[in-house]
C-alpha cells in the first residue's frame, strides 16, 4: 500500500539521528504503529524521487531478522521512511550505549564496562545478524555497509532485526559525508581504501569486521578500541589498522573468542563467510537452545530504566 502523512498519527519521538529525528507514527488505515524516520536533504526533486525510487525493493526485503519496511516518501527536502516500530529500540541503548558504566547490580566487566549480555542471548543476537546479513546478500544482492550496536533493533519479544542498510545508492552519496563518527565499525580494508580513495577495497566481509565489532560492544557495554581515541580519529583509524584486534571480555566460551577473533582477522579474505560462520560452533550451539530472549529484554529495560534513560515512547500502543 501507499502511505502518506495524512494518515499518520505522531504518538513520540522516539530517538534523533545524524539527519534528524525518528518518532513513532500510527498509521490509522492500516491499525499500525509504526518508526517515521526523517532524513533532511539538500536535493531537487528528481534527485528525492529518485531514492524513492530506490528504496522500493525494500518491499522484497522481508525476512525474520530485518525491520520490515512499510513505504516512504517526500515532503519540501525531507525523506520520510516508515518502517516497524522495534519496541525495545537500538541495542547500544539496552548494553551501554557505548558509554562506560558504573552499574552496582551489573557483573563488573573490565575496564569499568558493565558485562549484562549473557552468552546464548550474545550466541542469538549474532546468529540473527548473521543471518540477516546472508539474507541482504543472497536474496537481494546487497551489502549493508553500516553495521553497528545502533542499526540493530529488538523488541520486546525478543526478536533481533537490522536496520539501515544501503539500499539506495543516491541516498549513500547524500549521507557519506558526514558520516566518520567518533566509533568506527569500518573494517580495517575499507579505512586504508578511503585514505587511498579506493572505496573498491570494501566488500562483504567488510560487514563481517563490524558484525564482531558490535559483538563485542554488546558485551564489553562500551565501544571496544580504547576511550583515548574516542577523541582522536586518526587515533582511533591507526588502532583499527595496525592495533591489535579487541576482544570479549572474560566469562565468555572459547568458541565465542574464537568467533569474534575470526570476524576480526585484518586481511579481509581470511574472513569467513556468513554460511562458515553460521556454522562455527559458537553460532551452532544456538540452534537447539532455549533462550529467554523476552525475559532477557524486559530485564535489559528495567536496567535502561534504572539508569535514568527515558523510555523509548512515551505513549503506550
Ligand atoms: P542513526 O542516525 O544514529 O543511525 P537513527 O536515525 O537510525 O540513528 O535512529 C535514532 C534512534 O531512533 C535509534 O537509536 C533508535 O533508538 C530509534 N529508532 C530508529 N528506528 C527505530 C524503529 N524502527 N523502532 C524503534 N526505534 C527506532
């Protein structure tokens, strides 16, 4: 179906992002909450309708572990994305949200990070990025070039989706720009190949350096490359480059470390694939287990509660 503003009913805001804010919208036709997210562009109208164009193979980019997308379209410079609303949000904002915690009821992690990730929630939260990642790429031929804590969104049934993903060429242009933030989740290749403007080094094993990236910001609680170069870009570059390769803080299984250490083999081509990686023991052990993903949830949003952050809407669906 098509959607337009008219229909929609603005019930919160439910985050702000680089290019503006995202609230959540009900859709009155359809009887559906849903994510609005607002993305500010400096573009002509045939440039805008051109993205919107673009996005519209997202409607073939249904699966169980990406956020389903709803339709999107244009007003003045604003690009309009309607997708499912992810009731438990981003999951940086239920581990940490990149920031060092000092939480008495938390397990002491290192480092004054907060360990709250338990390994089989840790073991599922991958598993569905991995599979979502595979699914992107043999189903629609995409990579999704920005894999991070805050492109992954669960709700509070537990399922893990991911958002964000390249799907519109013009609307990467429009973006790229101002996109080097203070946590990098770019793969060694890709850092030296944009300083080299070769932006032709990144492919998808790319995708599989963040993936354990932001397995172990999931865990640690806190962005993993050391607080020091939070400030310091080049800094922070150098480290991803040429530092040695983070890893998961103790209490984890030898084959979780051995999992992460895989993703973040530097050459790109030592990587494994999604299909060996769904295979890896780490990820195996997830098929048969039963894991309490709501109760984890609910217990990770008490926590967020408990930490002073505000709850994601303020109006209850
Ligand atoms: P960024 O530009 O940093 O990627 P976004 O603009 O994508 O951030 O989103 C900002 C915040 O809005 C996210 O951190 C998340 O908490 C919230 N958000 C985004 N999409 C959804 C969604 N589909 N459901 C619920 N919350 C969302």
């Amino acid at each position: 179906f098509k959607i337009n503003m008219d229909e929609m009913e603005i019930v919160g805001e439910l985050g702000k992002g680089n290019y503006g804010s995202v609230q959540q919208v009900y859709h009155r036709p359809s009887e559906i909450n849903m994510a609005m997210k607002e993305i500010r562009l400096e573009l002509d109208e045939s440039k805008l309708n051109g993205i919107i164009m673009e996005l519209d193979v997202l409607h073939r980019a249904v699966a169980p572990e990406i956020v389903e997308f709803y339709g999107a379209f244009t007003i003045e410079s604003c690009v309009y994305y309607c997708m499912e609303y992810m009731d438990a949000g981003s999951l940086d904002t239920l581990t940490g949200g990149g920031v060092p915690l000092a939480d008495a009821k938390a397990e002491e992690g290192e480092e004054g990070c907060a360990l709250r990730v338990p390994e089989p929630v840790l073991r599922r939260i991958t598993a569905a990025m991995v599979r979502g990642l595979k699914f992107l790429k043999d189903e629609l031929q995409i990579m999704h070039r920005d894999v991070k804590p805050t492109n992954v969104l669960i709700n509070k049934k537990g399922e893990v989706k991911l958002v964000d993903f390249g799907v519109s060429g013009q609307l990467e242009k429009s973006l790229a720009k101002t996109n080097i933030g203070c946590q990098s989740y770019m793969a060694p290749e890709r850092i030296k190949g944009e300083s080299q403007n070769q932006p032709s080094t990144y492919t998808v094993s790319s995708d599989v350096w963040s993936v354990g990236l932001s397995i172990i910001e999931l865990a640690k609680g806190c962005y993993p490359f050391p607080p020091e170069t939070f400030a310091n870009v080049f800094a922070q570059l150098q480290a991803i480059v040429y530092g040695p390769a983070p890893t998961l803080p103790p209490g984890y299984s030898a084959d979780a470390q051995d999992f992460v250490a895989k993703c973040l083999i530097k050459d790109a081509n030592g990587r494994p694939t999604y299909a060996q990686l769904l295979e890896h023991p780490f990820l195996a052990a997830d098929k048969d287990a039963e894991v309490d993903m709501a109760g984890w949830v609910a217990e990770a949003l008490e926590r967020r509660a408990a930490r002073g952050v505000k709850p994601l809407a303020m109006v209850e669906a």
